[in-house]
C-alpha cells in the first residue's frame, strides 16, 4: 500500500508542476490535475479498502526519520482513510465540474485546487498541532483564491472577507498552540494530554484558544456571516467543495483536538454545536436566494455534527457511526445540492422548478433533501434513530429536543423548496447539462444510495434497504418509463401477492389493517386505470406509502415500526403534493408529520433504552414515569396522523387538493396508519397517567371533539371534496373515541370505523372525484342535478352517506349500533354526548352531497357532461357491493376481532349467534333490519310512484335576478351558504383558532429568523467582532460554567 | 547588563505600541505603512534581544521590508488608477 | 523581559484588532493585521525565550555538549518563522484583493462592498 | 461610535483573556522534552550547528514545505486576482522612468543582492538565516531592478520555471527520503558531514538552497504582480 503522504507529496509535486506547463497548455495541465485528484483518491481508496476488507492496523507515518514528538507524523486509520477518501473524491469530481474554469483561468487556478484538497488531507492525518496551523493556512488561502473561480462579481469581496477573518482566527489559533506547547512540552496531539492541560497554569485557556479557534472553521453561530457569504457568491462546484471537504476535515480536527481537552469540553462542543444548528435553521427560513439557503444549511448540519462530537461520552462504540452517517449524508447532499444549483440558471429557490421535466435530476434533488433531513433509507435516518436512543438514555433530553426542533424547522425550508422544485411554474429558462457537471451530480447520487446501502450493512438493526415492500417500491424507479396502465397492473399484482403470500403471518387485528392495505388498496388502484400517459413519479410515491403501511403493520420492534412509519410519510408526501394546488398543503402535511414523527421517535427512544425487548413487550414493561412520557409522546404523535383536532390543520387541504384516485389513498388508509399506532400503543400500555393525569381520558375528550367539530366545519364547506375531508376528521375522533373508552365495545366500534370509513370515504372520495373531474369544479352549488347525468355516481353517493350517517340498513347502523352499546357501559358523559350529536350534523353535511350535488336544478353549462369514467365508477361500484355485503353479515371480519379483543378486554364481548348479534344491552339483527327497511322503503316507492304517474314536467324557466345583475351571482344560489342560520348559532366553534394559533408561530419563526439574520451585514468588521464576541462569550460561559 | 537591557527593552516595547498607534490612527497612508513597518524593524530588534537571530532577520527581511514595499506597490497602483 | 515582550506583543495584537475592527478603509485595515502580526510573533517568541540563554546554535562558545544547558526553546522560533512567511503571504493576497475590490468601485470604504448579506 | 464601542468592550474581554495567559505564565526553568532532545541530538544526528533550522528543515520539513506552498498559493492567487479583467491601458500609464543613478546602480547592485541571498541561504544551517530570508534577499534584488526600469520585460517564465522546477526537486528529495533514509524529508539521504563545515548537516544546504530560490521566485512573482509590470 501506498504511504499516506504521498497523496500530499503527489498532490504538491502536480502543483509544483503545473508551473513548467506553458500558459497554452492547459488541457494538458487540467489532465495532470485531474491525474493527481485521482491518484490521491486511489490512495486513500487503497487505505480503506484494506482497513475495511483486511482489517488493517493504523499506519503512522514518520517524517525526517525521527519518532514524534521529535518530528512531524502523519496517521493513517480507518476514520482518516474515508475521510481522506471523501475529501478527494469530491476534489475530483468537483474538478470535473470545473473544468470550463480551470481551464479558462489556467494552471495557477488548477494548481490552488489541489492545494485546497491537499491541504483539507493535511487535516485530517497530521498529529501535530502546528502542523494543523499549517494545513489549516494553506486552506485559508486556498479559499480565498478559489473564490476567483466564480462568475459572479461579489465573489472577490466574499474571499476578502474571509481572509479578514482568518487573519483574526490564525492569531488565536497560534497563540493557542505556542501556550498549548508550554504547558506540554510537545506539540503532537498523541502526546498532549489532558492532565498536562490541567496542571499547568493558563494551560486550560491555551487550549481554549486553540479549540475556539478551529471551531470557528466550523462557522459556528452567529461567528459565521463571512462563510455564507462564500457560499452564496462561490461557484457552486466550489461551494459544495467547501461545504463538504472543509467541514469534514475541520471537524475531524476538532474530534482530534476534544481528544486533548478530555470530557470536559464536550458539554461546550454539544452547546456550540446545538445553537448553531438551530440558530442556522431559523435564519435560514426566510431566504429565498438558494445558495446562501444551502450555506445556512450547511452551517446548521455543521452544527448539529459538532453537538453529535460532543456526545461521543455516550454514544460509545456509535460514535463513528452517528457521526460519519451524518457527515456522509451532507457530503453527498450539499455537493449534489450546490452542483445542481450550477445547472439552474435562476437564484430565486422557484426557479427551481426549472429541473421538472428532467427526472433523474429531480429524482436527484429528492435523494439529496432526503439525505440532508435524515430520512430513512439515508444514514442520516440510522444516526438520528442511535442519536436520540443514546440521549434519551443518558437522561438528555432538552438536548435531544433542541436537536429535533431544528431538524423540524429545517425540514421545513427544505420542503417547502422541493414543494416549489416540483410544483410551481416551470420558468422559460432552460437547465443547461454541462456533461461534466451531470456526471459529478450523478457521482453524488450513486455516493448517496451507496452509503444508505453502506449504512444499513453497519446497522445494528438490520438494512432498510434489504426490505422486500420497500425494494418493490423502488423498483418503480426504474420502471417509470413504462405507460401507467403497465405500472397499475405490476403495482396490483405486487400487492395482492404479497398479501397471498403474508396474510397468514396477521393476527386479527393486523389482519383487518393488511386487508385494507393491501386488497383495499389495489381497489383503489383500479381507478388509476383512467389516467393516461407515463404517469411519473406516481407509482414510486404511492408504493413507498404502501410499502411503508406493509411494514408498519408488520413490525415488531422500534427500529422497523418507525422506519415504516418515515417511509409512508415520505410516500404519502409526495402522493398528496401531485394535486394541482397542493403544494402549501404537501408542506403543511410534512411538517405536522415529521413533527409526530419526532415525537414517535423519542417515545421509541426512551423505551427502547429501557428495554431491548420487541416493541409490544418493551412497552408493556414499562413503569413510572418513563411510561407516562412514552405514552403521551407516542399518542401525540399518532393522534397527529389522525387528525386529532388541534393538529388536524393539514388534513382538509391535503385531502381535498390530491387527485382524484389519491384522495381516497390518503383518506382511506394512510389515516388508519395512526389508528393502527394508537390501538398497539393502547393495547401494550393501557391506561397511562402522566403526573396525575389520566391521558387517556384526555384522548377521550380529544376525540369527542374532533368528532363534533370535524363535522360541524364539514357542514359549512362549499368544496365537496373539502367537506368529506374534514368529515374525515370528524370520523377519526369517532375513532379515537372508541379506543379511549378502553372497553371492549369500543374497541369493536373503532375497528368497525378503520373498515367502514375505508370503504365510503374511499367511495365518496372517487365519487365527488369524479363528478368534479366531469365539471372542472368541487364547489357544490355550481353543481345540481346531475342524478341524470350520472347515475352511477348518484348511486354511489346514496349508499355512501346511508352508510356514514349510520342509519339503517347499512353498516354505518352497525357502527352506531355498538357505539350505543359502548357508551351505555361507560361512565363518561359530557363526551358521550358531545360525541353523540355529532351523528346528526354528520348527517346535515351528507344531505348536501345529494341535495346539493345530485338533485336540483341542472346547470346550463353542465347539460352536456357524462358519467364519471368507468374506472373511476369501478371501485364505486365494488364499495356498493362490499357496504352491502358488510351491511348483512358484519360478522365476516368483526367476529374474529370480537375473540381476539377477549384477551386485552375480556369483559363486555359480544355474542355472536347466527344472524344476530347481541349485547348486554340488546341485540342487532343485520338481516331483519335490511328485510325491514327495504320493505319499508319500496313500498314508500311505490306508493310515491303511484300518486306521481300522471305527473307532469314542469320546464326550467328559473329568474334568478330582475334587474340588478348581484355582485357575486353564487349568493344567490339556494345552495350557497346552506347552513347559514347555523353558522350564526355554532360559528364560533368553527372559527379558525387552531389554524391562526399554528400561522402564529410560523410567522414568529419567520420573524425571528428575518430579524436575526441582519446580523450579518456584510461587512467584514462585524464579521470579526462576531467571531471575537464569540470568544469572549464562550469564555465567560466557559470559566462562569 | 541586564539592566541595560531591561531599559532597552522598555524603550523598545513603547516605541512599538507608539508607532502601532500611529499606524492605525495616522492619517497620512504612507505614514500608517512606514509606521507599520516601523513597528515590525522595532519587534526584530527585540527578537535579537530575545536571543533569536532567526527570527530577526526573518521579520527584518519579510516582516518590515518585503510587506512594506507590497503596500507602497498597491498604494501606487491605486494612485495611478484614480486619474483614470 | 519574557513578560514584558509578551505583555508588549499582546498590546499590540489588541491594538491592531482596534484598527482593523474600526477603520473604514480597507488599506489601513490590513496595516493593521500587520502591526497584530507583530504582535503575534513577538507573544511567540517571548514564550520560548530564557533568561540568561543564548541563541539556539552551536559554535565554538556553545558546544553541542552543553547545548541543553545554554540555548533557549528553539521551538518557537522554527514556528514563528513559519508564521512570519505565512503572514506575508496572506497580507500579499489581501492586498490584491483590496486592489480587486478598489478596481471594481473606486472605493476603499469597507462599508460599499457589503452587496452579499443576510 | 457604536462599533467602536463595541470593538472596544469586546476587546477588553479579549483583553482579560490575554491578561490570564500573561499572568499565569512563568517561563520554563529547563528546557522541556521536546526541545532538550534537540538541544541534544541536532548536532550528532543532523549536524546542523543553527538548530532552528535543523528543526525548519529537518524536524519539522513538513511545516516548511507547507509554509513554502502558502508563498507559493499567495503567488499564484494575487496573479489570478490581478489577472482577472486586467486592463489594457496600463502600458498607456505614465510611468517616471527611474533616475539615471538609479538604473546604473541597480544594474550594478542587483547581481550582488542576489549573491548575498545565497550566501545566506547556503550557510543556513551554519548561522543565522536561510531559504526564507534568502529567498527574501533575492527578491529584493529583483525589486530594485523593478524600481530602475517599470516597464521592464520581466520574464514570469523564468521564474516560473524556477519556481516549478525548485520545487518539484524538494518534493523529490523528500520522496527519496522515504526510500533511502528514515522517513519522508528525511535529510540523511546524504552524509552528516563534520559540524561546522559548508557542505555538512545531510541535505540541509540542499533543501535549503531549493527554498531559497523558490521562496526568491515566489515573492519575485508578487512584487512583480502587484507593481504592474506585468506583461500585458
């Protein structure tokens, strides 16, 4: 194997001889660049392959021949060596992509390259401080000199900053070591110890000022306005050059140098660390210009892996891990990021949107957020998951907090950015593919799936990517290319077989979920039929939320149930932001998510450190107060998928805007995701108290009032779609009722909700869908009459409110049925009630639906309008049939559930005896009731059919207005505003203070972030003053702490 | 000796922190860059002191009289260009 | 004297901190990263000076036999030579910018290239 | 007003810090491990006489060839910044042609500053001094032949050439090092020699000499850059 130094000694002799190359020749000098990029990448590749593959020792390198301290060594281990090989590998690439600059500046802009890559090498292998320095300058400078290579004017005063700057730095960094070297007698980070820090007088400050002053290479808060600025005026291959090999290498050092301090500097390298990332992330909001958002970023990960170096007292033998996932995952991202930034010609983050129409490069831009947020199959995923399981171990939680709280409010500019990316309009300019620059973002791409795949092979538990929905799922990538009605078939196909093959696996209660996923979900699929063309990006998004529900429901401990819960959230995101007018919606969406997703995630973490039993059992031991934090955080987190109001807000848009075939996804049964999360939460801990209070009455209360608010904003919806949206809500709570009455009615009653709300939400949502696909419009009084139109749909619509209203026949009765039965035999009454009037508002927003929609007048511009297509009214039709036979004999799927609920709630079952069905307080008879009902109702029909056979038709003349045409001519509508005495009497409850209380803190957090970052003034001075009051605070915290 | 030194040393280390105070609130260019300079002939002059010739020469060569003669370069380049 | 030098090389770090912090003109802030240079090298050598020791090199009134016992820490004097070179080459390349940035607005006033902020 | 007083308060926390470094320090009253073992070995193992520069070149060659880089990158980088959208009128610049005693002087002091920078540079090791102010003392030869003639063609090929081949030969030298002696710029790859004499202390004079006319070449290169008479 090839010595380490020579990837510097190669990289020094190409510079040096570059100089010998004549002006003209600067293919040939480019060519030599590129040779000694590649050739030092090799080395370093060579070092790890060994220590990887052969499990090689760490080699030392002596210089001069004499033994360190004497002389100046060099170490090659495992972390220096992928390191090293990061660093030139982005070197390379970034060369690549640079090549239109090299080449027109020359060989000393080649040559000051190398030298950057070299020295960022330098960094990370040298074992001696001054040594650092050195490298440390060499970078400085070279900084400064790449600046040049940018076409944008301000770049130069951006590297004069800079150099201010350093100059103020390298002060203290020297007076740092030359202390540092009095107090120890060495200058070699193997040889300095702590105790020689500790003993010698002013040997804590010596080492003080060298660690302040390598941090503030970190670009620490708020000692950082010169570094954004190089990255946003920095060509970009440079600025991912620089965001990814400088902040390997420094924080490599400062590893090296926490190494020296001993533990007591940790706590000052987490609390730097944590206020960058969050400080970062909150100035980061409100930028528009996507470069300086990808170095507000940049600082922020920074930050976040400076806060992780300083947890490495607890993460043990993670340590490597969690930090070089997530140094892995910036690397790949910020260089993909600020590499593609170069393809677009626009700086606004809209002009993003640029990239559409060009799908590995979107596909690309999705990887690369995904990596930077942590998602799974990511190492970012793997790191957080060990990162908070080791801080909530340890007792940290404000820590493991703080860091959630600004990984949340960076997913939300980075969503909201990939929301513009693939929603807004597409400006005129095109992208322009410079090959090399596509190869370098492609390299990126390929380094991104490689470390997921790298990572999961390194996980304790097990690989993400080795899961069989998930590869499924991906392999539509692949597919995409083919027409959708081919993807349709091979997505069916998929599902169904796997449920062939898995549903023996399923207990009752999974099973009930697995149907509804993975049949339920292809009856979906059919109505995708009626889409035309390719279809892109849909199959990928739909079948990563199906696979991530596959996984869910099959998950049995904390690692695979919160990777499956991350992957539906992402599927689901990208599945809900294809609506036409989704995409504020999609983000509000992500951000609820990600935020109960958090939540889950330190529940899981402070069980899982409890105990290392699978999921259902670890919760169920747990004890104190530990379970009553795990129980409210995990509820919380769950009640947020449902749409528990409070943080329902996502919900009504999310569903309403999707498409037509998704609506019904979403609604249908990624809402029963939560459920399904509440019901083994509930199952495994019962009743929970959480300092005197019993949350599950809470959740009682909660569910109360999403019900009758759920659906007393659903009554004065005009959007048909809105309104079964935000009945959804009201469904949810009726749900959410049940469970929190913790007996076995309730029980029953929720899981007879997850089935019937499948299938009439499903149904009403195709329905509504297609109606509005067939008049351009969801808003209600612009419909009317259409039951002649559209039969179908009509039919449909019918069953499908019979059957949510819960009157007889159909099983919605049944629902209500046992609901009654449920609530008789519990004791809380004010929800009770509550709960139970929200049956008839539920059915004042269900009248509209036909009343409105169906019957009435026909308008004018609707004359000519057909019934919805046959794919669309296919599933519909199949509902009808499956409401009708569920309606009959309830007992198909609930009986089973009824014995298997025995074993948690073994009081209060029911009995089940033929074709009736009884309670203690009574019984149902599923089959006499329809007898009865349709007897009952023909011959009502009949009688009606009778007095009306010699009716005549009365033709439309229909005067609207006599004189005056009215400002807005719907208001005239018998239709429009409907319930509007209503709306005087219960307004207030439908105000939107949840809504304004959510919109508050955006808008303080984007004040917050709006005022803090004029902070950064451009000018250098302040510049320094930042860096020096940094100093001096630190110390102060330092010498006062 | 020592004394002598000492005193030496004293003088010196005023000298410097004067001409530093000229160098930075001077209002004259040339005067600031001269003084600047000055100061850095001044601290070879005590690293002889010190016992570091190395050193002294270094700062009397590169320290006060290469910088030096690079500011006066660019101050006369921007001379030049300002009658553009 | 190791004091003094030190407490002298200090002064002047903070006095040419002042000025680079606080004068506009771009010109007179490197002047006064020079005079903190200075400043720096001076702290660095005063830490490797020992009273009544002679210059680190042999020769006939400091034979190598005696050499520990006679010359002071050369450490920091191979460093500050470093830290000397490293100093002007920083200080030539702000220069040029400054040049740069002069060229560009006919200005030296610090507070007109401030395009890039927030 | 404001920024100054706030240089002002946050200086004196600086201030206060420095005050701490200064009062806790108390000067060693031996030499420490690291420095004792030079004091010890330079003589017997590199035969250097000026130890300071057994531990430039030597002990600590890795700094050096890093330092003699960072001349190198600043050279590089002020020709890249003043190269960039260089005008063309700059021949059309008055230029007052240096005095008549100027340019004769120069034409006869320059060879000899030169000359003078390589005696310091080769008896580095020797006494006082080395490549770098060597390398400095060239330079300011070639300063005064600037300042005789502005306009003069100065040849950047020249030094360019100097510069790369110098320092593709150090480079080289610590390479072999690896091969023929103990270690990446390892100066044993020729003999000791007897302390004191000119061609003595390994490689030292060698490397030495290689800094001195790169280092020469490097500032040549800056001080021609930035007083304009570059070739246009």
């Amino acid at each position: 194997m090839v010595s380490a130094i020579v990837i510097i000694a190669a990289a020094l002799a190409a510079e040096f001889m570059l100089g010998l190359f004549n002006e003209r020749w600067r293919a040939a000098a480019y060519g030599v660049t590129l040779f000694a990029l590649g050739f030092m990448a090799f080395i370093s590749a060579e070092w790890v392959w060994a220590f990887a593959v052969y499990d090689a020792q760490p080699a030392e390198i002596f210089t001069a021949g004499v033994q360190p301290p004497f002389a100046i060594n060099l170490r090659m281990g495992f972390p220096e060596a992928a390191l090293t090989l990061l660093i030139n590998l982005t070197g390379l690439f970034s060369a690549l992509y640079l090549r239109r600059a090299l080449l027109e500046k020359g060989r000393a802009a080649m040559a000051v390259l190398l030298v950057f890559v070299m020295a960022q090498n330098g960094i990370v292998l040298t074992r001696d401080i001054f040594n650092l320095f050195v490298f440390f300058e060499l970078a400085v400078i070279a900084t400064g000199g790449l600046m040049l290579l940018s076409e944008d004017e301000r770049a130069v005063a951006a590297g004069f900053k800079y150099l201010i700057v350093s100059q103020v730095i390298s002060a203290f960094l020297l007076i740092g070591i030359i202390f540092s070297y009095h107090a120890t007698g060495v200058l070699n980070f193997d040889l300095m110890r702590p105790e020689h820090f500790a003993a010698a007088q002013g040997g804590a400050i010596a080492f003080f000022l060298m660690f302040i002053a390598v941090v503030a290479e970190l670009k620490p808060f708020p000692a950082n306005g010169w570094a954004l600025d190089i990255y946003e005026s920095a060509h970009p291959a440079f600025a991912g050059l620089f965001s990814v090999a400088s902040a390997a290498a420094t924080l490599y050092a400062v590893d090296k140098l926490l190494v020296l301090g001993g533990p007591a500097w940790l706590p000052v390298a987490t609390g730097i660390g944590v206020v960058t990332f969050i400080a970062a992330n909150l100035l980061a909001l409100p930028q528009r210009n996507d470069r300086r958002l990808l170095g507000y970023s940049s600082v922020a990960q920074i930050g976040l892996i400076l806060a992780v170096l300083g947890q490495r007292d607890i993460l043990g033998d993670h340590y490597f891990f969690v930090a070089g996932g997530l140094i892995a995952a910036h690397a790949a991202a910020k260089a993909g990021l600020y590499w593609l930034s170069g393809l677009v010609a626009s700086r606004d983050i809209i002009g993003w949107s640029t990239l559409r129409g060009h799908p590995v490069l979107i596909f690309a831009f999705v990887s690369f957020i995904a990596l930077l947020t942590g998602l799974p199959p990511f190492p970012g995923f793997y790191a957080k998951w060990e990162l908070a399981v080791a801080l909530a171990g340890s007792g940290r939680y404000i820590l493991l907090a703080l860091i959630l709280i600004g990984a949340l409010i960076e997913a939300g500019y980075l969503f909201r950015w990939l929301g513009y990316a693939l929603k807004r309009d597409k400006p005129s300019e095109e992208i322009s593919c410079d090959p090399s620059a596509v190869t370098a973002i492609i390299a990126a791409l390929a380094a991104g799936w490689a470390f997921a795949y790298l990572w999961g092979d390194l996980s304790a538990h097990g690989n993400i990517l080795h899961a069989v929905p998930l590869l499924f799922a991906l392999s539509f990538l692949l597919l995409d290319w083919l027409p959708a009605w081919v993807k349709n078939t091979v997505a069916i196909v998929g599902m169904v077989g796997y449920f062939i093959l898995n549903y023996t696996d399923y207990d009752p209660l999974r099973l009930i979920f697995a149907v509804i996923i993975l049949i339920g979900g292809p009856v979906i699929l059919l109505a995708s039929y009626d889409a035309h063309g390719r279809r892109i990006g849909f199959y990928p998004s739909a079948m990563l939320m199906y696979a991530g529900l596959t996984q869910l429901i099959g998950a049995t401990d904390f690692f695979s149930f919160f990777v499956a819960w991350e992957l539906l959230t992402v599927g689901s995101y990208f599945l809900i932001l294809r609506g036409k007018h989704s995409e504020p919606h999609a983000l509000s969406y992500i951000i609820f998510s990600l935020g109960g997703a958090f939540l889950i995630l330190t529940g899981f973490a402070l069980a899982a450190t409890v105990s290392p039993l699978p999921m259902f059992e670890a919760l169920q031991h747990l004890t104190g107060e530990t379970a009553g934090w795990v129980f409210l955080l995990l509820a919380v987190g769950f009640m947020t998928k449902t749409a528990a109001i409070g943080l329902h807000i996502w919900l009504p848009g999310a569903h309403a805007e999707a498409e037509t075939d998704v609506s019904p996804m979403v609604s249908g049964i990624l809402l029963k995701a939560g459920l399904y999360g509440l019901m083994v939460l509930m199952l495994a801990m019962g009743k929970q108290r959480f300092y005197g209070i019993d949350i599950v009455h809470v959740m009682l209360w909660v569910g109360a009032l999403s019900a009758l608010l759920g659906n007393l904003m659903a009554i004065f919806e005009e959007d048909a779609k809105r309104l079964l949206a935000y009945s959804s809500i009201g469904q949810m709570g009726y749900a959410l009722f049940g469970l929190a009455l913790m007996n076995h009615l309730g029980w029953v009653m929720a899981l007879m909700f997850v089935i019937n709300h499948y299938i009439y939400k499903s149904m009403l949502f195709l329905s509504a869908g297609g109606v509005a696909k067939r008049t351009g419009t969801r808003l209600m009084y612009k419909m009317g009459g259409l039951i002649t139109l559209m039969p179908l749909s009509f039919i449909a619509v019918l069953i499908g409110i019979i059957a949510v209203s819960g009157v007889p026949p159909l099983s919605g009765f049944g629902g209500r049925w046992i609901f009654y039965n449920a609530i008789l035999s519990a004791e809380h009454r004010l929800p009770m009630v509550i709960t139970f009037f929200s049956g008839p508002i539920a059915f004042l927003y269900l009248f509209r639906l036909i009343h409105t929609v169906f019957l009435g007048q026909l308008k004018d511009e609707n004359r000519r309008i057909k019934e919805a297509p046959f794919w669309v009214i296919l599933p519909q039709m199949l509902y009808v049939g499956l409401l009708m036979a569920f309606a009959i004999v309830p007992g198909l799927a609930l009986r089973r559930v009824d014995t298997y609920l025995n074993q948690f709630f073994p009081e209060g079952g029911l009995n089940w005896e033929g074709i009736t069905i009884t309670s203690q307080f009574g019984y149902w008879s599923p089959v006499s009731i329809m007898i009865i009902v349709c007897a009952i109702f023909g011959s009502l029909f009949a009688w009606l059919m009778f007095i009306n056979r010699r009716a005549q038709k009365v033709k439309q003349f229909n005067i609207v207005f006599a004189a005056e045409r009215p400002y807005r001519p719907e208001t005239t509508h018998f239709a429009w505003n409907f319930f509007a005495p209503y709306r005087k009497a219960l307004g207030f409850l439908v105000q939107p203070f949840v809504t304004r209380f959510w919109e508050t803190i955006a808008d303080i957090l984007h004040t917050a972030g709006d005022i803090g970052r004029r902070l950064y003034t451009g000018n250098p001075q302040t510049y320094a003053l930042h860096f020096l009051a940094f100093v001096v605070i630190v110390y102060f915290f330092w010498t006062g702490g | 000796m020592s004394v002598l030194f000492l005193a030496l040393t004293v003088l010196l280390a005023v000298a410097m922190i004067g001409a530093a105070f000229v160098a930075i609130l001077g209002k004259s260019m040339p005067i600031a860059i001269l003084a600047a300079g000055l100061v850095s002939l001044l601290a070879s002059v005590l690293f002889l002191l010190l016992a570091s010739p190395d050193v002294a020469m270094t700062e009397a060569a590169i320290g006060s009289g290469l910088t030096t003669f690079l500011f006066f370069f660019i101050l006369g380049r921007m001379r030049g260009g300002e009658h553009d | 004297m190791a004091h003094l030098a030190m407490a002298t090389g200090f002064i002047l770090i903070l006095i040419g901190f002042y000025g680079a912090l606080t004068n506009r003109n771009i010109l007179r802030m490197i002047v006064a990263f020079t005079v903190a240079d200075s400043g720096v090298n001076l702290v660095l050598v005063a830490v490797g000076y020992m009273r009544g020791r002679t210059a680190p090199i042999l020769d006939n009134t400091v034979p190598a036999a005696e050499a520990a016992a006679r010359i002071i820490d050369p450490v920091p004097q191979a460093l500050v030579l470093t830290a000397i070179v490293i100093g002007v080459g920083v200080t030539a390349l702000m220069l040029a910018y400054s040049y740069k940035l002069y060229e560009k607005k006919r200005t030296l006033d610090i507070t007109k290239h401030t395009e890039l902020k927030w | 007003m404001i920024r100054k007083f706030a240089a002002l308060l946050i200086l004196a926390g600086i201030a206060a810090l420095f005050m701490e470094l200064l009062f806790t320090y108390q000067p060693d009253p031996e030499l420490n491990t690291t420095a004792r073992y030079y004091a010890d070995r330079t003589a017997a193992d590199i035969g250097a006489a000026n130890i300071v520069t057994a531990i430039v070149v030597t002990y600590r060659g890795l700094d050096t060839l890093g330092e003699v880089t960072v001349l190198f990158l600043a050279a590089a980088i002020v020709g890249l910044v003043l190269a960039q959208g260089r005008r063309k009128t700059a021949k059309e610049r008055a230029v007052t042609p240096a005095g008549e005693l100027l340019a004769t002087g120069s034409l006869f002091l320059a060879p000899l500053i030169m000359l003078l920078g390589v005696y310091v540079f080769v008896n580095g090791h020797l006494t006082p001094g080395g490549g770098f102010q060597g390398g400095a003392i060239i330079a300011s030869g070639m300063l005064l032949m600037l300042l005789a003639d502005p306009l003069k063609h100065f040849s950047h090929r020249l030094i360019a050439m100097v510069e790369a081949l110098s320092g593709m030969i150090y480079v080289a030298i610590g390479l072999l090092g690896i091969a023929l002696a103990g270690g990446f710029l390892d100066s044993h790859i020729l003999p000791n020699g007897e302390l004191g004499a000119l061609f003595s202390a390994g490689a030292i004079p060698l490397i030495y000499a290689l800094i001195g006319l790169k280092v020469g070449a490097e500032f040549s290169a800056i001080l021609a850059d930035l007083s304009g008479t570059e070739e246009l």
